[in-house]
C-alpha cells in the first residue's frame, strides 16, 4: 500500500515539474531610423551621448564606444536579472547591445538584446523574453523622443 502511495505521490511530482520550459531567447536586433530635418551630425551626436549616459543608470551598464567624428556610439545596457544567486547557480542577467549612428538630419539606432536562457512558469525567473521585447521597444521609443527636442542653449 506504501508502495502505491509513494508511486501516486512522485507521479503528482513529476506532473508538476513537467510544466516548466527552459527557454533560449533570440537575439534578434531592432532598429529605427530617426529623421530631423535641419539637424547636424554633431548636434545629434551630443542628444544621442546624452541619451546613453541618462538611460545607463545601472554599473552593470557601459558606454563602450563614442566617436564624434564617425557619429557612432555604441555600449552594453542591463535590461535586467533573469535569476537570482542561489546555493545552486550565480545570478543571471540579460543584456543587449545599442548602437546609434548619427549623421546629418538622421538618427539610426539598433538594439540587439543577447540571448539568454529562463525558465517558463518558475517562480524564480524574474525576466523573460516578453520583458525583454517591451523593454527594447521603450529604449527605441525613449532614444525617438529625446532626440526630437530641440536643444535650449539659454540656460
């Protein structure tokens, strides 16, 4: 009888478990093309600089590249932790990698988020690809609207 139970029991278990999925995320990259008519390349260079420096708050975040003349800027963003540490595994993060080129009266910038490995339906995954894709899409969104205003040079 101990035996039928035990069996019940690890079948209940193992049904359980079974709805977990251990995902891989693609690293598929998202661009825009922004145009501002009568802006320069170094006007633009200076909004798109500005940018990354206000949106990377986090040290986990690195700007790894300027360079003014080339209108290229580029760095690695946090977008967040998938997992925590454990006893078992270090902590898990997701990144992705922004490039913005700058030129006269255009603006281009491509979001690449790195593939990165959760699990579905575990109360221990903080982030997902769902998550991921929001939250490139607002960068995307957050880089278009900051680099339509126009600069005050009163202050």
């Amino acid at each position: 009888m101990s035996r039928i139970i035990a069996f019940i029991f690890l079948v209940l278990l193992m049904q359980g478990c079974s709805s977990f999925e251990v995902v891989t995320t693609k690293s598929i990259p998202v661009e825009k093309v922004i145009y501002i008519k009568g802006e320069a390349q170094n006007s633009l260079f200076v909004k798109a600089n500005n940018w990354m420096v206000n949106n990377f708050k986090n040290a986990k975040s690195v700007v790894q590249f300027t360079d003014k003349e080339s209108g290229n800027v580029s760095g690695r963003y946090l977008l967040g932790m998938v997992m925590p540490a454990s006893d078992y595994a270090p902590a898990s993060y997701a990144y992705a990698i922004i490039n913005i080129k700058v030129k006269d009266g255009a603006a281009k910038i491509s979001i690449t988020p790195e593939s990165f490995v959760y699990v579905k339906n575990n109360m221990f995954t903080y982030y997902t690809e769902e998550q991921s894709q929001k939250d490139v899409n607002s960068l995307i969104d957050s880089f278009s609207t900051s680099i339509k205003i126009a600069e005050d040079n009163n202050w």
